[in-house]
C-alpha cells in the first residue's frame, strides 16, 4: 500500500502498530522544466561563443582567451550534465534504485570538478611557460572577444540565476559562469596592457588567474559531492544537537542509531532508533520527533523507530540486545 506525499513523490505507508514512521519530500522554488529551459538557453549561449573563441585566440596567439575557452568548455560540460542528470533524478524510484537516482547529479558535479582541476593544472603549467618564454600577442583581438564574453556571460549567469540553486549541478554551473565571468574581465584588462605598454606577459598572467579560478571552483564542487558520496551530515545539521534535542522530548529515554545523511544536495534524510517509557504514547512522541526534525532542521525525509522499554530499566541505564552503532542520546 502507498501513497503520494504533497511533491509528487511516492512514500510507503507505515503500520501504525509498528514503532516506527516514515516520511519525506522536498520542495523547489522553481519547476524542473523551467530550470532545464534556463539551463538549455545557458548552454547553447556558451557553446556558440566557445567555438568563436577558440578560434579568435588562436589567430591572436592568446593563451588566455584559450584558457577562457578552456574553462567554458567546462562550462558547458556541466550545464550539459546538470540537464542529463534531471532527466535521470526524475526516474521513479524502484527495483535496486530504492532513492531512485536522485545521485546522478552529484556524480556529474564531481566528474565536473575533477574535470576543472586538471584543466587549472595544464592552464597553470603552460601560464608559467609563457612567462617565462612570452610570445606575441595581438591585443586587439583580446580585449575585443573579452568584452564579448563578458556580455554573453552576464546573460548566461542571470539565465542560471533564475534556476534552482539547492541543486549541487545548477550551483556549480552557476559559479563556473560567474568565475568565468571574472576571468573574462581580467583577459580584457591584459589586452588592454598589452596594448598600451606591450608587455604580452600580461597575458600569462590573466591565464594563470584563470587557472587559480577554475581551482577554486574545481575543488568546492569535488569536496562538496564528496561529503554526499560520504554521507557526511549536511553542513547545517548538528547530529549531536539534534540527538540532544529529540532525547529532551517528553517520555524520551533513549536516542541512538542516528544518522544524517543528504540523498542528493539539499535532500537531507535521517534514520534513528528512540526508546520512550513504558507509560508514553509512542505515536505521539514520533510525531513530536518529526516535527522537531521537519520544522527545527528542515529534515522532511525521516525513519523512526519508536519502542517501549521495559519497566524495570525505565529509569536505569538500557541493556541493548545490539550495540547501539554511534553515540547514545539520553534524556
């Protein structure tokens, strides 16, 4: 037996004999279909202008507008795996996929990132090359498709702006434009000196600041879908405060196996086993406890398990049949 919970999503109905509950669902401020209309419009932005800039950089000899172009192939890299990876999180979940694959997402941030970091490592080691041994540069070419760049990626940034930003993917393709944004206004600012002073370093130099940028962004999206692949608690959770919390409720004696987790960015879930007095209604300390979860810490996705213990050990210390995996809440 099943039921749809308010999103849309389907949730399994608990037994209400049975000292547990379940419940879940999460919520977006934008529909999906909006959020893939924005992002299709972002990518195909990118991808036109990426294709013009590879080629004006290489008749310029400007590593840093084909640095530029490097870092908005990952651009569009990650706005085209933001919109794979929707297609896939909306597949029901069944069969072996239990969460269904709400993850992909995540697993496409991280391959983004990695893709980012090794791209500010070639970027990094050919920035040093060219100042070292700087070549030719023309100028005008440079500040001309910079301030060309800046213009598509400011629309490309607002479009994605407009998307759903709890979303590991769209954020991450939303700081790629944006640091991409930053990169093109210091490429301008090198055209510019090489055009009054001739000094072509300039260039090398607003390439390796495209370099340290994609680093920057690389390494915040692996550590972050790294936390997820992890199941690390979400950085605004306190597992401790939140044991401490739901062992203070009324007819609580005991909390432990708690865990938190996301599914997938900005889907946290959480799991415990809570033992009440033998007198207490441990339906009603359930729902206490998931609104505790719900309204106190924005956990929507629970699964308790409420029992009784026994009379004697009421008031004493709990004799487990299984030892409890992680720290013991107690009133």
């Amino acid at each position: 037996m099943s039921h749809r919970d308010p999103h849309g999503e389907e949730a399994h109905a608990h037994d209400p004999h049975r000292g547990h509950g379940h419940g879940h669902g999460h919520g977006h401020g934008v529909s999906v279909d909006a959020d893939r209309r924005c992002l299709t419009a972002a990518l195909v932005l990118i991808t036109g202008f990426l294709a013009v800039e590879v080629v004006v950089g290489l008749v310029a000899g400007s590593l840093a507008l084909i640095s530029d172009a490097g870092h908005m192939l990952t651009d569009a890299a990650s706005i085209l795996l933001a919109l794979i990876a929707m297609r896939l999180a909306a597949r029901k979940a069944g069969g072996a996929f239990t969460y269904g694959l709400q993850r992909a997402e995540v697993l496409s941030a991280q391959v983004n990132g990695l893709t980012l970091l090794l791209l500010a490592g070639y970027f990094l080691y050919e920035g040093v090359g060219r100042l070292i041994n700087p070549l030719a540069v023309d100028g005008g070419w440079v500040v001309t498709t910079a301030l060309a760049g800046i213009a598509v990626n400011v629309v490309a940034t607002w479009l994605l702006a407009k998307a759903d930003r709890t979303s590991l993917n769209v954020e991450g393709a939303f700081q790629h434009l944006l640091n991409d944004l930053y990169a093109f206004i210091g490429t301008a600012v090198s055209g510019v000196v090489v055009l009054v002073t001739g000094w072509n370093r300039a260039d090398a130099v607003a390439s390796l600041a495209v370099a340290a940028l994609m680093a920057k962004a690389g390494w915040g999206l692996v550590r972050d879908a790294g936390r997820i692949f992890m199941e690390a608690a979400p950085r605004e959770a306190r597992p401790d405060e939140i044991g401490a919390k739901a062992a203070a409720l009324e007819g609580v004696v005991e909390v432990h196996d708690l865990h938190v987790w996301e599914v997938s960015s900005g889907r946290p879930a959480l799991s415990a086993h809570i033992l009440v007095t033998p007198e207490s209604d441990c339906h009603a300390v359930r729902e206490a406890a998931e609104q505790l979860l719900h309204g106190g810490h924005g956990i929507r996705h629970t699964t308790l398990q409420v029992d009784h213990v026994p009379a004697l050990v009421a008031t004493g210390p709990v004799d487990h049949c299984v030892e409890p995996h992680g720290p013991v809440h107690r009133r």
